[in-house]
C-alpha cells in the first residue's frame, strides 16, 4: 500500500514493521529496538541507522549488586532492570526522514497498522503458538493481562484487536517521535518499567530524542568471492558473521556438498572462532568496539584464526569456560525493494518474547535488552549507564563488489543464532549453491 501511495522501500520497510508491531507483540514493537541498512539506487551508496537505546542512567554495576546480582545471575526478563531506552520509534522516524521518499507521510505509512489494530486481524498458527508458549509469563508479567483474552492466550483464527496501540500509533503519526519519548506515553513507559523494579526515567527517554549523535552511521563490511557484504556497526555484533565469512573463504566450500559433514564443521568451527572474538570485545559504540570490529574483520586475523582449524577435528577449546552466550530470543525481520532499485533491510525486537514489562494503558511491550550485557567488572560489554549492550539484531546486505549493485537483503530471528542462520543462508547461496529456502530449513 505505501509503495502504491509513491514510498519507497524505507516508507515500506517502517510500514511492515508496524504492522508487525500489531500482529507479532510478542516479537517486535514501539517498545524495543531496530536497525535497518538501506540500499540507494540512484547513487549505489549503503548506510544504516542504529536504531537502538542505551542503558538507564541510574543502572550500574554497583546497583545491581545491591541488589543481590553477580556475574553469573544477572536479572532475567521479570526484572524491569533489563529495560533500555526503546530505540525503535526514534529509528522509525529516522529511517524515513533519511532515507525515505518524502512522497508519503507518516501518517500515511502507520495506516496500515492502525487499521489492524482498530479493525482486527485473525491470529495466525505460528502467533498462536508462540503467545501460547508465553502465556505463562504474561500472567506473571505486569500488564500482561491486557495482551491475553479472558486470561488465554489467543488462539489461531482469533481475531484480535489493539485499540490502545491505534491510538499511539495514531498520535506518533500526528506529533512525531515527541509523543512516544515525552508526556504520557513516556511516564507510562518509565511507571511500567518501575512496576518491576526498574531504573529508566523521564530523562532517559528525552536524553534519546534530544541526542546530537548522527543517526546514520557506516555499515561494516567483507568482500568474499566477488561480493560485499554489508552488516552493522557495534553495539550489533554483525562483525562475528563477517569475520566467519573470512575465515571460510580459502575453502572451497561447493566441494564439500551442501549436507556434508566436512561442510557444516567448517561452518561451526568458523563461528566459534568468532563468536570467542565477538563475545570478548564487542560492546557499545565508543568502548573501542570500533577498534575490535576493525580488528576482527581484517584478512589477516583470519588467516590466523583459519590456522586454529582442522578439517578432521573439533578444536578443543576456541573460548574462555565462563564466556557465555545468552539463549535465543524474539525478533522480527523484513525486507523490501521498491520499482526504482532501491533496497531496505529492517529488523526490529522485543529481545525476549513481551520483553520485561507490558504497557498496559498503550498495549505494548518494553523490551528487555540490557540482558545483553555482562557483569564481569572491566569487560567492555559490563553493565553501566549510558551504554548500548552487546545487540543481537543485524541485517545483512549483499551488494557487488565491482559494480556496486545490489544482489540481497539477507536477515531473520533467533538471538544469538543470527550469524549461524545468516551465514548458512548465505554461503547456502553464495557459496554451495543451494536455494534460499533449502538453506533456511537446514539452519
């Protein structure tokens, strides 16, 4: 519809993930975050926002001592402690502002979402397990009532509504992204996370709005056989993907067969590699998570990791024994094209499924990524204020290394198992041969 209105892919991209917000709250939504890289046409160039929050200003290590936390047991999902600044309504406005084809309104491109939210939608049978599976915890959750039906989870072919979120949805249309990070909106937002024992406020949200920082900031990317891949920037750790793709790219990865062994181990044995690389120094932008990216990302420290591998065995140890991962979580990803050749790839998420708190006068969830941070005092990626955490979310482009046109959005869920999945998927393609969809059923 947005592109029929004369927007591009930008319009479109923010139009779907609206739309998702409304149907897929579990996932995705007004109260998390969002990256998007766009792909001009008109001039070849790449760039992305960031569309991600920091940290409370009040949240630091120490507190959550304090609070009875240590480096092992930091606060789950039941903790409003693991709200950051929502990034997402601020990262909507950008994307257009940026990269839009200031054709359409937002009016115009929140529409279609406002209309599911007023009209209805029938829940499909993939939304009706995941809420299912989640109906436990939002029973538990504050505010979750207001997302179940008669304390149930929906179930498939219910038709739902959200009026409350039509009439924010509707006001951000009007009002801009003021209306989400300042006034009632925003005192929902910090009562809900308080509810839960939280420490976002008023200031951090306007702080988020008011920010001189450059939205749009350089992807980071590799070339590999002929292509350039295209991911984010810290604090996303799209760098650990790129820095396998470097390491697989002196094997001939075809020879190997699609569902061989040899192949899949050199895919586990690259990810770990970067995964151990990733998880040790990545962290919010300005930490020297630049300096880590440029580090991990380069040819010859692949070259070097490459030599760790061998082709018959399992690398007995690539990590230190309490660099832990977080498990998977919730997440939405699109992509859209338009007529003129130019591309957008969006992601956005709740991190874990409802987040840590629903807002219930509004009917979204606040996500809870601070659970991305660690708590190992001195680690670039520790918990502290005014920090964005170690993020999950990034999209991938592929563009030609030589012409510079644009070949693939690549991008999905999974938390942690984005590089794996967005790594199967492209060498599936890219370096195997396999369909697109051959390779997302093996992932």
């Amino acid at each position: 519809e947005v592109l029929q209105k004369g927007g591009n892919a930008a319009d479109a991209a923010v139009a779907a993930a609206a739309v998702l917000q409304v149907l897929q709250p579990y996932a995705t939504g007004i109260g998390g975050d969002c990256f998007c890289i766009f792909y001009n046409a008109s001039d070849k160039s790449v760039r992305s926002i960031d569309g991600s929050g920091k940290s409370p200003a009040q949240l630091t290590l120490e507190l959550l001592r304090s609070r009875g936390f240590d480096e092992k047991h930091l606060p789950d999902d039941n903790s409003g402690l693991t709200a950051t600044v929502p990034g997402a309504v601020k990262g909507w406005f950008d994307t257009v502002e940026n990269f839009g084809s200031k054709k359409v309104t937002m009016d115009d491109i929140l529409e279609p979402a406002i209309r599911y939210a007023e009209s209805g939608f029938p829940v499909t049978p993939m939304s009706a397990a995941t809420w299912e599976g989640l109906e436990d915890k939002l029973k538990a959750t504050h505010g979750g009532h207001t997302l179940l039906r008669s304390k149930k989870a929906p179930r498939s072919g219910d038709v739902l509504r959200n009026l409350a979120l039509a009439k924010v949805l509707k006001t951000l249309g009007q009002k801009g992204p003021a209306a989400f990070y300042e006034g009632p909106v925003a005192q929902a937002v910090v009562n809900a996370v308080a509810a839960v024992g939280g420490v976002l406020n008023l200031q951090d949200l306007k702080n988020h709005l008011e920010s001189s920082e450059d939205p749009v900031v350089p992807t980071v990317s590799t070339t590999y056989h002929g292509v350039k891949v295209h991911t984010m920037r810290p604090p996303s750790h799209g760098a650990v993907l790129l820095e396998a793709l470097n390491i697989l790219e002196a094997y001939n990865l075809k020879s190997y067969g699609k569902t061989s062994g040899e192949y899949y181990h050199l895919l586990i044995e690259a990810l770990r590699l970067a995964f151990a690389d990733g998880l040790s120094c990545l962290s919010s932008p300005g930490h020297n998570s630049l300096t880590s990216v440029i580090n991990m990302t380069c040819k010859k420290h692949a070259e070097d990791r490459r030599a760790l591998i061998d082709t018959k065995r399992a690398i007995d140890k690539v990590a230190a024994a309490d660099l832990l991962a977080p498990p998977q979580f919730h997440t939405t990803f699109l992509t859209t094209v338009d007529e003129n050749g130019n591309a957008c790839a969006f992601i956005n998420s709740n991190f874990k499924g409802f987040g840590c708190t629903i807002v219930e006068e509004h009917g979204f969830a606040v996500h809870s990524r601070a659970m991305g941070f660690v708590g190992v005092e001195g680690h670039p990626n520790c918990v502290g204020p005014l920090k964005k955490p170690y993020h999950t979310l990034m999209p991938v482009m592929v563009t030609d290394s030589h012409s510079g046109d644009w070949m693939a959005n690549i991008g999905c869920m999974g938390g942690y198992g984005q590089p794996q999945i967005n790594l199967q998927v492209f060498t599936g393609n890219a370096g195997v041969g396999l369909e697109s969809t051959g390779s997302s059923r093996q992932t």
